[in-house]
C-alpha cells in the first residue's frame, strides 16, 4: 500500500496583500517562517510521503511555482485546473489521477498554506489516520481541539470513539457544521465534542471514489475523462463549484475525525501572524526575515524581506508589511479590512495587486 | 551693489531617518515636495540673486550633492568645510570670500533647509532687508512671527520700529533669547514684541566683517587665510564652534529684524510635514512622491517614492516614512524620538544609517 499525498494549491486569496499578490497568492509567501508556505507543508511530510508520491493541485497561472518551491516533485505531479473549482473537483481529479495510475492507495488530502508544528506529531497522527483509512476504508479527517469560540471556522462534531490508532482516538463523525455564530460557538467550545474542520482528509483513493460516486457522480465520471491539459481546458469550466465538505464528507456515513492536538493555523490573515511565529523580547512578531527595531513598541506583526529594517517607535498592535513597492499599515484588529484596500485597487491601482 | 546669497548646508541630522542619513542629510531630500529643500532655497530666489552670485557652505563629504542639486552654482562657489564648526565660522568663511572677490555686496545667509512660502513675499521682504543693510550698514535679521508658544526656537526681541522698506516694518533688535520654556513662551507671544529667530540674516559684507573683528576677531582672522582647500583643511577644525546668534548678533548694537508674515517651517521632524503639506481629501500628508491609499485613516504623514503606495486602515496621527531597505513607523506625537531609533543603529545596525 502506498501513501500519496495530494496538496491543494489553488488559493489565490488576497489577505496577505501586500505580500500576497495575484501573481504570488499566500501559499507561495515565508509567512511566519523562511520558507514558502507550500515548501513547508511538502517539507513537514518528509519521511512519511516522498516528493514523487506527492501531488499537487494548482492553478494554471502558478505551476511554475509550484515548480520552483517543489523541485522534487515531477512534473507530471503537477495538476494544473484550467479555473477554480473549489475542492470537490479538485479531490476528484486527484484521486481519478491515482485511481488511473493503479495499486492500492492511501491519500492524505490537505491545503498548502498552513502552519502546523511539531511535524514528527503531525506525521504520527497522519500515520495513524492512513492505517484507520486503510483498513476500514473510513474517510477520515483530522480536527482541530478548538481554543476559544471560533466563529471563522467550520466544526465537526464528533460522536463515540471507535477504537484508537498509535494513541489517536478515532472517533466517528456526528455532522459537519458551517460556520456559527458566537453563541453556538460557545456552546461547542463547552460541550467538548466539537473541533475545527482543519480541511485535512486521509482515505483510500478507491474509498473516496466511492464516496463520490454516490454523492457527486457528475463531478468524478467528469474528472475520469481528463487525459491532458486539453481535456482539463475542456471538462474543468464545466465543473460545479463546491467544496469537498459539503459535496461529500456531510453526507457520506463513514466518517471519522482524529484530533489534532499540537499547533494548527490556517494562518487567515496578518493577525494571525502570532499563532505561528515566535514573539521578540519586546512582543512583536517578524515574518518573512525582515529585521524589527522597537522603541517602546509591543505586539506589532511586522512581514518584509531579510536585509530590510522596520523601525518602531510608541507604537502598538500594528501590522506593518512590505512588500515590493507596496506598503500596509493597520491595527491588528482591522487585519480583515484588507479587502477594502484591495477593493479600491481594483479600480485604482491594479499594478499593486 | 550685488547682492549675494551664502546657503549654509552643513547640517547633518537624524531627525529625517531613515529618508535622510549620514550620506544624504534633510538639506538634500524632497520633504514636502518634488524638488530637495536645497534647490528650493536657490529657486526661492530666483529674480533676485543668480547662481553666479550664490555661495554654499557645506560639508565635504556632501560638496558632490550640492553639485548635483545646484548645477548652476560655479565649483568655485561652493565652500567645503572640513568639519562642522556651527555657523559663526561659516558665516566668516562666506564674507571673506566675498571680501576677497570685491567690490560693495550685501548678502542673504539662510538655511538650505527652510520651508517658506509664497518666494514671492519672501523676496520682496529680503529686498526690503537688502536695502536697510546697504543704506543703514545694519545686521538684518528675520523674524516669523509666533503662531503659539514654541519651546523649539530662540527668539528675538524686538524694540521700536525705525521706520518701513517697501511696507515692511524694520525694528530695532532689543536681544536675542534662547530657546525658552513654556511658560516664558507664552509670555513672549502675549507680548507681541518676540519674533522666532529664523536664522535668515541679510548685510552688507563689510558690516558683517566688521562685527566679527569687533567680537569674533580669532575666526575672522583665521578665516581670512583661507585661500585653499589644503588651507581650509588646516585652518578649519582650529576654529571654535559656535553660532553667529552667540558670537555676534547677541553682541552687536545694530541689529534690525524684519517680520516674516507668511508661512514659514524649518521642517524641524517628520511631524512637522502638514505645516508644509497641503492635506489630501482624508486629511492625510503624503511628501517625496509616494501614493496613499487610506481606508478610515486620517492625520498620517508619509513619505516614499514616486512609484511606491502606502496603503493606510484604520489609523490615525501616524508617521510612516520608507527608504532604501528601511521603514519607520510611529505616532506623529513622538517624532522626537527618531534619536532612539538612530543610536540603537549607530550600535546594532549602521549599515541603515
């Protein structure tokens, strides 16, 4: 049996701008470390899937840098959609690549851009994932043991244990929940059986194919028909747009979740910065490798380029980010208003985005 | 009678950090407008004293900026001090020179890094002084008339008024006044009779050279045999340092001042850019060609390059300044503090300064 890993690459988000652009979307940026987020995430696998078992699911307009950031991994590996699909197609393309290359296999489904440490932890929970998917034929997914009341994530509730796997316990899945407001997210923060929908998924690719044929058979009978960057520019566009979540895993009935139990970010925007980057002696937090000199300054995220200073004086909760000729500055509260700027772009500055 | 213009830009302060350093100081940066201030302050001129007729006064290692901003200006006009003395001794350099050169000349000495405005108003009160100093063999000086009770500036005292050139009031100087504290601020500008002391002066060469021999008769001697750079190298850093407020104007008993009525700024920090600026339609001060994007933010200065943007959410009373590899951001009310941030440097990371 082997392991496959499947990343998917197609954000293009612009919550990261200016770092972020259109051109070089968040998975591609050392946010909070030295390294492209995507290069991590392949990085954070090693020993368990190796680069030629590895797939990669991206954008046509970024398959040179998923390339550049993923030298090992063979060309061939490097899906490239036509146009965003969300990632139902997504999965299914993958797993129909897998199903067309033969054996048996295991896949461990996730996005390129987050940050989760120690890796050795995240590995040993991923192992214990496959073996459950494996021999059950389980669509597993992992969850995230939420920290405070969420209201930007999607939760899955977990119902009894079934057993544990390396020291996991594998619970089955009750239901996926969309986002809720604060109140509710309150009341799953108390109950103890809720965790964050991390969008990490382990199962057999004949399992997902399955779950899919029942519940999205359009979207894989589609998918199976894709032979070449030709047929993907042909069948992609007439795709639905959906995500796996809902296309699948809410109503599919085998379902489990494994708790993450160590540091998980989606890292969904500047403010987030401090989930996943060490604080500085005076309480600011530097990404990117760009040097902070504070002055009675405290709890600023600051994102530029290693050679580059940012000087802070009596300042506090910001974020300041550089990057090229573009420059940000805002309260680390405001860190979601970034849309307006892009927004304003748009019309006004489109050579910045 | 040629009048002659002696620009004195030998200044080298950090307060402009990180737009101005060691090697390009504030007299050379476009604060507040397109144009560095040091070809501001010839262009202000323009119509009433020619390049031929303008000598500056600068430090040696900047004598190829000067070029560079005023290339008008004869290389034999430019006077390279070989170390800063303050302006006492630059003062005396410029007269000997001039001396030197012949003839009757009265002379305009003014900062190379004033903001004044309109040039019109600014001539026609500099011909007024012109023609006091040629008539009267006076020391002109001056004044701006206190808009609030500054700590930041000297002050002159002025006595009655001996009569009125081409409109403007010329009185005799009663004394100059250190910079002085709150309270005795307030005093001066209840009072009416104080006038910030601008350090602009206007007089005839042999008047000026007169009250040197009078109360400064070492350097002007000393000045006197400089024929040379070799002599300039030798002869400069045995001067004493001192102002010609201290070591003549305050001694001298005929001295005149003559009201500044319209805007003028020494620019003395970043948070002094909107008594300069006009403010954009969010009340906002952008300076040295960048962009401002703001999104809910008002009361911010920038400064950055043509070309760059600066997009501002959700903050108010900010300075934020880029240049090179280095940024600095801050509340406007802590301008002061740039020193902090440039003898950290001085330890920790020069290459920035």
């Amino acid at each position: 049996m082997q392991i496959f890993a499947v990343i998917m690459a197609g954000g293009f988000g612009t919550r990261f701008w200016p770092a972020s652009r259109k051109t070089l979307p968040k998975q591609f940026l050392p946010i909070g470390g030295k390294r492209a987020l995507i290069a991590e995430t392949a990085a954070r696998l090693k020993g368990l899937v190796d680069p030629e078992h590895t797939l990669v699911v991206t954008g046509r307009d970024h398959v040179a840098l998923v390339r550049k950031f993923l030298r090992k991994v063979p060309p061939e590996n490097v899906l490239a959609e036509p146009c965003g699909r969300n990632t139902a197609p997504c999965v299914a393309w993958a797993a129909a690549e897998l199903e067309r290359r033969g054996g048996t296999s295991v896949q461990i489904v996730l996005p390129s851009d987050h940050v989760i440490q120690p890796a050795r932890d995240f590995r040993k929970l991923l192992r214990a994932a496959c073996e459950e998917a494996l021999e059950t034929r389980a669509l597993c997914t992992l969850g995230v043991r939420p920290s405070f009341p969420a209201t930007g994530y999607g939760y899955i509730e977990a119902a009894e244990e079934l057993g544990k796997r390396s020291g996991a316990a594998v619970r089955r899945v009750a239901r996926f929940v969309e986002k809720p407001d604060r109140a509710r997210a309150e009341e799953f923060l108390a109950s103890g059986r809720f965790f964050w929908n991390a969008g990490i998924f382990v199962w057999r690719t004949d399992a997902i194919l399955a779950a899919m044929e029942l519940h999205a058979r359009d979207i894989v009978t589609a998918v199976r028909g894709i032979r070449s960057a030709a047929d993907a520019e042909r069948i992609y566009p007439t795709l639905p747009s959906a995500p796996i979540d809902v296309a699948v895993m809410e109503k599919a009935d085998n379902v489990r979740v494994l708790p993450i139990e160590f540091t998980w970010s989606d890292v969904g925007s500047w403010a987030a910065l401090p989930e996943v980057v060490p604080a500085d002696a005076q309480g600011n937090f530097a990404s990117g490798g760009a040097s902070v000199l504070a002055h009675d300054s405290t709890g600023c995220v600051v994102h530029g380029k290693a050679g580059e200073i940012v000087a802070l004086v009596g300042v506090k909760d910001l974020v300041v980010v550089r990057a090229g000729k573009a420059l940000l500055v805002m309260p680390r509260e405001r860190a979601q208003d970034v849309k307006h700027v892009v927004t304003r772009l748009e019309r006004e500055g489109p050579t910045f985005l």
